[in-house]
C-alpha cells in the first residue's frame, strides 16, 4: 500500500511482506440505503470520521492508492488492539485485529490494519490517525465526491469498461489505473486519492515527450526505500483521461511506484478534485464524472 502524506514531496510506502493486502474483514455492513458522510481535506487528501470499537472519532485519510487500511501505532496502545503474529510489513510495522472498525453506518467487523508510526511521519498538528483503503468495501461502491465534499458508500456495481468514464483493471494491477493520452501516447497511470499531485508519469518519459518548459526538479519523495527526485514542466499538446480533457498547468515526473514493478506514475487530487469518483473494487472498475 501507499499513500502520499505531505505536499511537500514525503511519501510513504507500505506493503505486507508476501501479501498483497491483509485479509478482507470477517463481514461487512452497509445500511440497505447506503451512508454518507462529510469530506473533510488534508493538503487535497480526502479525510473522513472513523471510530473504532465505538471509540473516536478519529480523522482517517481516504485513499485509493492503498490496497490496506492502517492505523497510528497510538490508536493501537490507546485501543489495547491485539497485534497478530507472524505477519510484517516491508516497512517494519506490524497488524492488528480490529473487532469493528465504523464509517458512518457502515461497519468492518474483523478487520485486520497495518499498524505504523503516522503521526512521526506526518510531522505536523492534527494529523490524521489512519489510512482508509477504498478497496475496504468489496460487493459495495464507494464514492468520493469532491465537488459536493462528500463519501458515499452504498450496494451497486458500475457497468463494463466503455474508455470514456468507466475502467477496468487486473487483479494483477491491484490498484485501480486509467489510460492517460498525452499528445497521443497512452500511458496507464493509478488514480490515487492519497495523492496531492497533478498528472506524474515515470522519470523517463520527461526526455521522451514533447514539453513547452524545460523539467525542473521541484522536490524529492522519501520512502522507505530511499528517495526519489520530483520533476516538473509544463505540458505541450493534449492530455486526455477518456472523454475528458485535462487542462493541467504541469506534469510532474518520478519513479515513486506503489506497487512492486516498473514505475507507472499517477493522477492525484489536482486533477480529481473536478470529478465524482466511483469505485467499483469488487469487478475492479472505477468511474469518472465530472
């Protein structure tokens, strides 16, 4: 899993050794009508209300760029939640069982998380203590609107990939990815919550496609594997997302990848923050509109 936690450039990265996501909660609940709730912002990171065993509520980042939930290793002393054995995460964190974890009316009920140092890593006030996957509720949608400033989960499927608003991806994917044309190349890139970012292509192509300035390196992204330099430059020609044109000021380039593989790069909130996005994590498809 990752998730992007800091507009400065810091990104953090977290995985389960030998997995590709803790198992899936022992049930999951959603009120026949669905739930929704208010959309709070972390640095263009969508935020919502969680409480946990009927504790909190805590702020938890909404991120569809995270095959896994985690919590701050403080909700785990605080809550006294057992830790399960045997199971690590590349980063070093450990997993803890969650007997009900709450958005709204809808309910997790034994729930494994990743447990990490968040409030550490954020290293500002009032951070949030947790990192929501959007695959947390497979058989249901999950819906962030931004320009309504809400999350909404509620039972449905979105219809099959038609290139325009709905797309599909692999299981070998995992996360949820677009086609991006940029002057007529396509690239796949993540649609990625967690991330406060325009459009990001791999480092590569920054040699490799027309641009109208000239890539200036702009920050540096820190994981646990290292760090990583961020490029920016402005576009030359058009951006397509499907039916939608982007009109983006920048494209940033890096090798930050969030899953093991070669770089794939991906949308974040400057581009999402004009749309309703729709994930469908059962069938593996997401929807666009705007």
């Amino acid at each position: 899993m990752r998730a992007a936690l800091a507009a400065s450039g810091v990104i953090l990265l977290w995985a389960f050794g030998g997995q590709h996501a803790p198992p899936a909660a022992e049930k999951v609940e959603v009120p026949e009508g669905g739930v929704e709730v208010p959309m709070g912002d972390f640095g263009g990171r969508p935020v919502v209300a969680v409480t946990i065993a009927g504790k909190g509520p805590y702020r938890f980042l909404v991120d569809t760029g995270a095959s896994d939930t985690v919590i701050d290793e403080s909700i785990q002393q605080e809550l006294s939640l057992s830790a399960v054995a045997g199971v690590a995460m590349h980063s070093g964190g450990g997993l803890a069982k969650i007997d009900v974890l709450s958005v709204g009316g809808a309910s997790l009920k034994g729930v494994s998380v990743g447990v990490e140092p968040l409030s550490r890593m954020f290293r500002v006030q009032d951070a949030p203590r947790g990192v929501l996957s959007a695959a947390a509720f497979p058989g249901y949608l999950l819906i962030l609107d931004y320009p309504g400033k809400r999350m909404r989960i509620r039972k449905g499927e979105r219809p099959a990939a038609d290139a325009r608003r709905v797309f599909e991806y692999t299981a070998e994917q995992i996360l949820p990815n677009v086609p991006v044309r940029v002057n007529g190349t396509q690239f796949r890139v993540h649609i990625d919550s967690g991330s406060p970012g325009s459009l990001t292509l791999p480092s590569k192509f920054k040699d490799e496609i027309p641009l109208a300035s000239k890539p200036v390196e702009v920050g540096r992204a820190r994981t646990p594997g290292g760090e990583f330099p961020i490029w920016s430059a402005q576009p030359s020609g058009s951006i397509e997302l499907g039916e939608f044109k982007l009109e983006l000021a920048e494209i940033q380039f890096s090798d930050v990848n969030p899953i093991p593989g070669p770089p794939t790069g991906n949308i974040g909130y400057r581009v999402l923050k004009d749309f309703v996005v729709t994930m469908d994590s059962k069938n593996r498809r997401i929807r666009l509109d705007r």
